[in-house]
C-alpha cells in the first residue's frame, strides 16, 4: 500500500488515501508505521475516508491511539486533498473526533482552519519535570491541554518522558503539556510533550491552547493574535472575542512511502 508523508511546521504524518472506508490499521499496525527507528517515522497517522460524503479525519497518535483532533495534521490532510486534485482550492469542511472544521485552503502558501472555540477550564494545574514544577491553565481545544509559562526554556530539560501533571484526575485520558515562554509582544517559544507520541516538534491544537493561555495571562483583551515557534516553524493563532481560534501556518507532502510491510498480519 502507498501512502503519503508529510508535516505542518515539522509535526509530521503518514497520510493513508482510503476514501471508501475500506482499509482498517491496528494499534500495532500505527505504531509500527510511526516508529522512528524500524518504521517509516511519524508524530501520527491520518487515514482519509468519507462518512455521509464527507472527508473525514481519522487521526491516531504514534502508539496508535486515538486522538479527537490534530491542528497541524488536519492542513497537511487538506494539503493532500488539493494537491492530489480532490479537492478544489479554496474554504472547505473537514469532519474531525471534535466535529467539522473549516478551512481556508489555496494552491500553494499557508492553510488557515477555524479550530472552533477554546475553553479555559477554570482549574490551576501544576506540571513538573527535570525538577522544576510550574502553576499553568487547564485548557481544552476538543482535546486536553496543560499549558505552563517558564522563565527559561532550558529549565524544561530534555522531555525523555512525559510530565508530571496534577491533579491527575483531571485528565482521565492523559493530556498533552505545553511549556511556554513570552519572548516579546505576541510572540511566544513552545515546547510541546503530546499524549500518545512524546515530545514533537510543533502541535497545532496545543498552539491554540497556548493563544488563549497566553492571553488569560497577559490579561490582553480579545480579539487577540500570537506568533508562536516551535522548534519546528512559526504559526499564529488568532482568539476572537468569543474565544475561537483560527490556527494559519505551512503544510508540505514530502514523499510517497510503501506501508505495505507494516500492514502483514
């Protein structure tokens, strides 16, 4: 079977075309395509199908779990539409674990995609690693964010393993965690750890839970737009006044790549 591989600001996928519905991937099966050293290498995997006509995102985290929605994963899906001629330019619905989204999407430059209204949970949380635990928000973006503010990125250590967060039951399911320093005006460094995959190099929900973080933080008034960068590019977040978030950055398909080795039972 081929398939695709591509990244949004190096959050990077492998693509499986199945429009039908008809091909179904394991756990196993994922996390053997998204393992980095005996795989093809992945932060996830997209498999593109239609339900009631419409293009769907089924997204799966690198241990091959499930995951409600992906930012970044959900351009580069919108990326291979267009490109691959099926889908034409321009604004255009995909259907997610967190419902439909909208996205702005032309032949070449940046994607835009409505990411729906994210909500501050109200709730101080704490997230400790590499001996240093920080006070940060609980926010949700469809899926579970713990965002901290540092005072050194180089504090934050080298995010072998997943920190620790707390209260624990507040996140029954697991919850990726952003660090995040404010550089100066709106813009703001990221370092991400995503539930299901580790440290990745950007995460598109996670820069929306940090938009409205940031602006809970600062106290700035909506709307309100933020330049983040990960390590692995630069996005920007607008949050209008009714704390939506619209998420504009890069989407590149890099090579065709045969799972079909992956895919033995």
């Amino acid at each position: 079977m081929i398939a695709t591989y591509g990244h949004g600001t190096e959050n990077d996928f492998v693509l499986i075309f199945d429009p039908k519905d008809e091909y179904s991937i394991t756990t196993a099966q994922t996390a053997a395509i998204c393992n980095r050293e005996s795989g093809i290498g992945s932060d996830g995997l997209i498999r593109i199908i239609k339900r009631d006509e419409k293009w769907f995102m089924d997204y799966r985290n690198a241990d091959g779990s499930l995951a409600e929605m992906c930012g970044n994963g959900i351009r580069v899906m919108a990326r291979y539409l267009v490109e691959r001629g099926h889908q034409p330019e321009g604004i255009f619905a995909i259907n997610t674990r967190d419902g439909i989204k909208h996205l702005r999407v032309p032949l070449t430059d940046d994607i835009s995609v409505n990411m729906g209204q994210v909500t501050d949970e109200g709730e101080e949380i704490t997230a400790a690693t590499n001996g240093h635990i920080w006070n940060g928000y609980n926010i949700s973006v469809g899926n579970p964010h713990a965002v901290v503010f540092v005072d050194d990125m180089a504090e934050i250590g080298s995010l072998d393993v997943a920190p620790v967060v707390r209260p624990r039951d507040s996140y029954p399911e697991g919850v990726n965690v952003e660090f995040v320093k404010i550089i100066e005006g709106n813009t703001i460094a990221m370092r991400v750890f995503e539930r299901g995959s580790g440290e990745t190099r950007s995460c598109g929900t996670g820069t929306c839970a940090v938009a409205l973080a940031a602006t809970l933080h600062t106290k700035a008034k909506l709307p309100a737009t933020w330049i983040i960068t990960p390590p692995g590019g630069r996005l920007e977040v607008s949050i209008d006044g009714h704390s939506n978030a619209t998420l504009t950055g890069p989407a590149v398909l890099i090579r065709d790549v045969d799972i079909s080795r992956f895919l033995i039972e």
